[in-house]
C-alpha cells in the first residue's frame, strides 16, 4: 500500500505527543517516557528510541498488563519486557469529507452510556478501549428500537491542531446499515468544523476500514507500526 506522506512530526509519533501536549493531564511518568491511565488507556511512549528512553517504561509498567505502542518506524522492545503482539497498520488523514446523509438517529453519548460504550467495544473490539476510555473525547452512537447501543464513534489522542477519531464499531445484529460510516463521518465533520483535522488508525489489513475511510475522504498519509509488551 502506498501512503501519501504527511510531513506533519506530531503524527510521526502520535501518543508521545498526546501525552506531552493536549492530554498530558492524564499522562504518567517521566520528560523519557509516559503512559495513559490504566483504566483509560493501554497506550505508552517515549520521546526517542534511545535506551535510556525505552529504559524509563519499566517503572511505569505492571506484571501482566500490556503497554501498547504506535508509531512511525520499527519499535524496540524495551527492557525487561517481553512481546505480546506487533503488526503493521497504516495512518489516514482528511482535510475535507464525503460524508454519507444521515439515515438513523444518533445521539451524543455521555457518561450515563459508558457501562454500554464498554459492553459493545468488548464485543466487536474495535481497539484497545477500557472502563475510561470514552472520557478521551465526545463520542456518538445509534441505539436499536429496543434501547441497546448498537453502533458508535468517538474521538481519542489529540495533538496540536489533530484529533483521531476512534472506538468505531457496530454489533453484529446491526452490521450492512452503515452505521460505520455515519458515525465516523460525523465524528470527523465536528473535528474539521473546529478548525482541526481528523485523522485514524487501521491494521493495514483491514481493507474493509481502508476502504470504508476512502470513502468519506480519509487518505493513507504515512504507514506505522504497533506493538505490545508485557512486564513479567
């Protein structure tokens, strides 16, 4: 896959410096390295990849709970941690959108809808989202005629003058109606209407999201790695 080189450096290495900038009020650790809140985010990183960088993760990490990275270039393993999983996924970004009309009735969801965010992300596991998660950002989603919460779209890392768009998912009672796209493209146009530009994440070999996001307007901008270690 060919990616459209975005020369922008925060996204070279997007949770470092969400955690150094806009979200580093929620951030742990050291000017080396800093991690997400356990019940918000798996997500840690370092300024560099040097070893006293990779070094400083250690004392941020609990046995047995995985630490997951994402970023432009190869990511080292840290000292004393061993590999859970690494793949390949590519970074898309939009200054304008295609959205689809809106054809269900979506509602902002706050944290009165938290306990059903989690229910729905454990099922369809759209990426890593925890108990905390939906405090990242605003966060919208369809409900069935029966009340349940069966799609969703919100918002997650935030660096200058970027918001990611995140947690898009759809039960599978609900799938072939798109949900998806509706909810991403809302979540984007409310991004771009800001001031800001959207952008995401997918496994490379997600065709299905790539081609979803092309859709509304998304572009591969830049490839990236992702991978997750777990202190023994």
């Amino acid at each position: 896959m060919t990616a459209t080189k975005v020369s922008t450096r925060v996204l070279q290495r997007p949770i470092w410096h969400a955690l150094t900038t806009r979200q580093s009020g929620l951030a742990a650790g050291t000017p080396r390295a800093r991690r997400f809140p356990f019940d918000v985010s798996p997500f840690a990183a370092t300024a560099q990849d040097d070893p006293a960088s990779l070094a400083a993760l250690l004392p941020l990490a609990v046995p047995g709970q995985p630490l997951v990275f994402l970023q432009e270039g190869p990511i080292p393993t840290p000292p004393g941690f061993v590999e859970e999983f690494r793949g390949s996924g590519v970074q898309m970004t939009a200054t304008c959108l295609d959205a689809p009309d809106r054809t269900a009735d979506v509602r902002d969801l706050g944290e009165y809808d938290a306990a059903d965010m989690l229910a729905l992300a454990t099922l369809t596991r759209p990426g890593p989202f925890l108990s905390r998660t939906n405090t990242l950002g605003a966060f919208v989603g369809i409900r069935d005629d029966g009340g349940r919460l069966v799609a969703m779209a919100g918002e997650r890392l935030r660096v200058q003058g970027h918001t990611e768009v995140s947690g898009v998912c759809t039960h599978p009672d609900a799938r072939g109606h798109g949900h998806a796209a509706l909810l991403s493209g809302i979540v984007a146009g409310r991004i771009l209407d800001s001031g800001e530009k959207p952008f995401l994440h997918a496994f490379a070999t997600n065709r299905t999201a790539i081609d979803l996001y092309s859709r509304l307007g998304f572009i591969v901008s830049r490839d990236v790695a992702v991978a997750a270690f777990r202190r023994p």
